[in-house]
C-alpha cells in the first residue's frame, strides 16, 4: 500500500472543508487542510458571518425609531458607516483564529497556499511543495456569479464581497437579483439610509420561498421604502459619469433606466472548479460541478467533493455536514447517504426573516399531492405583541390525508431559529398534534409554532 503524508488532504478550509478535517480528526485520520486565503472561507470572512454582523447594526440603526416613540432624542447625523464596517471584519477576524485554533486544537496540519492536483493522491502548493493523501477532499466552495453585460468592477458594479467591504455608502443603490443575498443587503443598505431597488426577473422576490412567507417580507419592505421590481429584466448598465445607468425592462416589454451611484449583482454563485487540475486527474464536472456519489466520492477513486463546488443547495451548513457524511465513509463508518433535500432548512436573515425546509405550497401543487395548509399569525401569540414583532406567520404544508409534514415556513422576527422545532419534527416522522399536545412555555414565539400545528388538527386557540 501506498505511503502518504495524510490519511486526508482537504483543499478549502471553509465551512464544508474544516469542518471535514476536524471530523477525521476525530476519527482517527491524519488530516491536513489547505486554504489560500483565512481559515474558515468565504463564509466566515466574506459571506455568512460578517453580512450578519452589518444586519446586527442595521437593526439597532433601525431600533432608533422605538427610541423616538420613548421621548428620546436620537441624532444620526454623525453616523460614520466606516466603524459599522470594523464591526463585521472583527467579527469575521475573531472567528477565523477561533478556526485555526480548532485545527490547532484538533491536530489538523494547516497549510497557506493555492493547492493544484498533480496526481489522484497529490497537490502541488503554490508549485513549491507536493502534499500527498489517501483520500482528496475538494471543498473550494464559490464565488459571486458573473453574468455579461455586467461584470463586476469593484468600484461602481459590485459583488457580494465588494459590498461587505464598503466603508462608505452609496446614496443609491440598486441591486440585481432578490435572492437572499439581495435581500440581506437591501436590508442593511436601506437601515442607513440608501435609497436602494431591488430588480428580480422572476415574478417574486426570493423566488425559492413560500410565497406566504413571501408576502410578510415584502410588506415590511414597502414599508421601509425599498423598492422592488419583480418580472424584470436588466438590459445593461451604463457606467459613464458619476454612477451607474441600469436600463431593465419590465414584463410588458417596457423599459426603464435606474440611475444609481452603483449596483450589486446577486444573481448567484459559481464553483471555484477552474484552475485546480480536475482535468488532470480526470474529475468529472457537469457544468462547473463535480458530480459526486451518495458519499460524496467523485469519478475518481479517492478524491471526493463537498459544499458549493457539488450541484447541492450552496449553504454553508450543507458543506459541513457534507463533509462529516463524506470523512464518516472514508473512516470506514456507515453514514446515511447524502443528505435528504427535505431536511435543508434555509435562512433569510432580512428583517423580517424567513426560515424554511421541504415544499413550499407552490411546489407541493405542482408535483400533483394531495395537500393541505395551516398558518397561523404572529400576532396571535403573546409575545410577539409585547416585544412589538407581530408581523408574521407559521406555515405546515402537509398530506392531507396521513397529516405527514412536507414542509415548514416562518416568517417574522427569530424565524430562522424558530424552524428548527418544525424540521426535527419532520426529521423524527412527527406529525402536527405531537407538537399541537406539546406544552410551550409561555410567553414566548415558539407558541406561534405550536399554535400552527393545532391549525393544523383544527384546534388553534388564539386565532
């Protein structure tokens, strides 16, 4: 048998590829992980950790407003979104050394440097040093999608990442694609006070949602004075002069020109496949992403694929479990196969939020079942109206006739930690009365959930 450095190489240290190295760690492999750039990826230094970091001074920016209504006094003019900005860099700093530390920790071998393949069991770093293992692990995640016509410039059309590095704030803001992504940004952006249009070509604003949930967010939105135009088109932009021209058009066919001092494009991501040496080793991809087995092995024997680089849901929290599916089978343990579709719950972190998992109503109605509903309204539990966050709903979609949940939906203040209680009941084969007879303390958000359930055995007591 072969001699290799490690029993495991992982190329990427963010959410999916650290967590990955830890895990084989723990079972008893020696693991070593690259990274080019800080420990913990794209996710914690320029993506899930430091967006919310600014969405947490938005909403004290926004909680100003409650201050008025108290009598008191509040001067924003001397605002300096520069200090906002630190905030969410220490935030993503302090959580990348706690990263390297857990490798540390973990007697994960950390190595700074670009890793290319050489060999089905070898990557060069940076051309000067080879790195062998048993086992590859590629979790190079993505990065902000291109498309043309709209390329990014950093200074006046923007990524996602030039976003989170602004130190100082556009007046006006328009930005491509209401994902949630799009989202979180017109939220933060609008907080303090850029007058900012959100552009869909779809007919609904975070397309992938429930359009009930959909509508809580949307409102709030109105209200707050962002605009969004779904059903349109960006045509071009024109970035002669001072700012940007963006020219869309809209379902009818007309067009209209938004002037801007600059524009996000969040339209996506795309796997950072390219320039590693896949075709060398022969790694099969389909456009752009590796295509892997039910643990995550791809076409090549030893060399396996995890998180946004794989045509699963681009989420960080799908990479690390991934990667534990993916070192599990590699350990020689018998992990359940690739994670069930239905158990992904996503998050909008806009205020306010969105936590979901399965069907929405729509997709139910388009795959034929036979279904039924239950939601149930905020303001119907206690303490959404003593905290002054009623705005929202509760949502189960579920079989009609066996009451089997397919999927969960919440919108409004903490839903994003609230669509947990729905989703391990639907991961243990619960069903709605086991959470409609489980006692809730009170007061507390959480009873919205109980009370869906009971909507949906036909109980509900508050609304």
């Amino acid at each position: 048998m072969a001699n290799y450095d490690y029993d495991l190489v992982v190329i990427g240290a963010g959410p999916g590829g650290y967590v990955a190295a830890i895990r084989a760690s723990q079972l008893g492999l020696k693991a070593a992980v690259i990274e080019k750039e800080a420990p913990g990826g794209v996710c914690l230094n320029w993506g899930c950790i430091p967006s919310k970091a600014l969405i947490h001074q938005a909403e004290i920016a926004h909680s100003v407003d409650d201050l008025k209504h108290m009598g008191a006094t509040v001067d924003m003019s001397g605002l300096d979104y520069s200090k906002v900005h630190q905030k969410s860099r220490d935030a993503a700093n302090k959580l990348s050394k706690g990263v390297q530390s857990l490798l540390k920790k973990n007697k994960v071998e950390y190595i700074q440097g670009t890793a290319t393949f050489t060999g089905p069991h070898e990557v060069s770093v940076d051309g000067k040093k080879t790195v062998t293992g048993t086992n590859i692990l590629i979790a190079t995640g993505s990065r902000s999608r291109e498309i043309p016509g709209f390329e990014f410039d950093g200074k006046k059309v923007l990524s996602s990442r030039d976003m989170l590095g602004l130190k100082t704030l556009p007046k006006k803001l328009v930005i491509l694609g209401a994902g949630a992504i799009g989202m979180e940004f017109a939220y933060v952006m609008n907080a303090f006070g850029v007058d900012v249009t959100v552009v869909e070509m779809l007919d609904q604003i975070l397309p992938l949602e429930d359009a009930d949930a959909v509508d809580v967010v949307a409102k709030a939105f109105k209200r707050y004075g962002i605009t969004t135009m779904t059903g349109t088109k960006a045509k071009s932009v024109d970035k002669k002069g001072k700012g940007v021209k963006v020219t869309v058009e809209k379902a009818d066919g007309a067009e209209e020109t938004l002037s801007a001092d600059m524009m996000l494009v969040a339209v996506g991501r795309a796997p950072n496949t390219e320039g590693i040496g896949l075709e060398s080793v022969g790694v099969t991809t389909e456009r752009g992403f590796v295509v892997v087995g039910d643990y995550y092995q791809s076409s090549v024997q030893g060399i396996y694929a995890i998180g946004d680089v794989t045509s699963s849901p681009l989420l960080a929290h799908v990479a690390s479990k991934e990667g534990e599916i993916a070192v599990e089978h590699m350990a020689g343990h018998s992990p359940e196969p690739k994670i069930d579709p239905d158990l992904i719950p996503s998050a909008v972190y806009c205020e306010p939020e969105i936590g979901s998992f399965g069907l929405s109503e729509k997709a139910a109605k388009e795959q034929g079942l036979k279904y039924a509903t239950a939601t149930f309204p905020y303001r119907g539990a206690g303490k959404s109206v003593a905290v002054e966050k009623s705005e929202g709903l509760v949502k189960l979609v579920y079989r009609a006739d066996t009451k089997e949940i397919l999927g969960g939906h919440v919108a409004g203040y903490n839903a994003t930690e609230l669509i947990h209680e729905l989703l391990l009941a639907k991961k243990a084969e619960l069903l709605p009365e086991d959470i409609a007879t489980m006692i809730h303390a009170h007061p507390t958000l959480s009873e919205a959930v109980m009370e869906g359930a009971r909507s949906a055995e036909g109980w509900a007591i508050h609304f």
